[in-house]
C-alpha cells in the first residue's frame, strides 16, 4: 500500500474544514450533523472522523480558522485593506462568524479560544492604527489601543449586518473608520 504523504492528508484536512465551513454557514452548528460535512466533504465517514473525531472538534477548527482568515497574514497594510477583507469574505464568512460568536457565548471553552484570537487582532490592528496616524503625522492620543478595541467592535457589528444581507453603506463605513483613527485627541484644534 502506498504511503500517503502529508501534502494529501493536509489537502483532505483542508477539504474537510471546507465543507464543514460551507455547511456551518448555511446551516449553523446546532443544524449541522457530520454526516451532512461527510456528504458536503464527498470523502467517506471514516476519512472524516480520521481527521476530526467529533463535530466538536470540527466546530473547533473551523472557528479558529474563521477567526483567523481576515487577520492571519500580512496581507493587509492598511485598515483599507482590513475592511476589504471582511467585506471579501462575503455573507458567508459573516454568517458563519456570526454562528462563532452566538457559540462562543454558551461554549467556555470557544469563548477561550475566541478571546485568544480577539488579542492579536487588538495587536494587529493597534500596528494598523499607528501605522495610520504615524503616517499622518497624529499624535498616539487617543490611545491606539482603544481605538483598535473601537475598530473591531464596528467590524464585528459590520460583519453581523453583512450576516443578515445589509452590504450597504461600505464605503461610508470605511469613511467613518478613518475619521475616527484621524481624530485629533480631543482638546487638540486644527490650527
């Protein structure tokens, strides 16, 4: 028998992820049952089960990588560049953080996981906000901290609103974003 090499068990890991993804989203965790991720994935049950042992673990996977698609690389040197990519991930991507939230809020141990995740997205936008108000020649007041905890409250609540079908308004939200991280620190005037 040949020997199966790990570049073909990361594609059937991937593959998996996948489908669970695409049927988390469309359904919900709570709707979901392996066998609807088996179908979706077209591997066997046993090839499932071999990757991921329950749909706890699945559950588990897909979040993480959910909440690490729009921060997980570099590929962002801007909050220009951040909107895009949770407005690139579409109605889907939102549907399904939406499931993660509504789960994390019920599930200790996601709730873990997500606020592990939500710190180095402070870290990664709060560069993003220096990097945007160094660039501007602002001074690092407010905070850079406390707008980037701001910065991914208002993604969130634009991620929930592309949940629910409300793509409208992107631009003008992108606008609102760099007017806050432009804001002079209150007492400063322009001249």
């Amino acid at each position: 028998m040949p020997k199966v090499t790990q570049a073909h068990r990361d594609a059937r890991k991937q593959q998996i992820l996948e489908a669970a993804r695409a049927v988390f989203a469309e359904r919900g965790f709570a709707q979901t049952s392996t066998s609807d991720i088996v179908a979706r994935s077209g591997l066997s049950t046993g090839a499932v089960y071999s990757y991921y042992p329950s749909k706890h673990d699945l559950v588990l996977a897909v979040c993480d990588t959910a909440m690490e698609s729009v921060f997980g690389d570099d590929a962002h040197q801007d909050l220009s560049g951040l909107l895009e990519k949770v407005r690139a991930g579409g109605p889907e991507h939102a549907r399904l953080m939406a499931q993660v939230w509504g789960e994390a809020a019920v599930s200790p141990e996601l709730a873990g996981r997500v606020r592990d995740q939500l710190a180095a997205q402070r870290a990664k936008v709060t560069d993003l906000v220096c990097g945007e108000r160094a660039h501007r020649g602002l001074p690092d007041d407010p905070d850079p901290a406390g707008l980037a905890n701001a910065l991914l409250a208002l993604l969130t609540g634009h991620s929930l609103r592309l949940a629910v079908g409300d793509a409208s308004g992107a631009e003008a939200f992108l606008r609102a974003i760099r007017a806050i991280v432009e804001a002079p620190a209150p007492g400063e005037s322009d001249g």
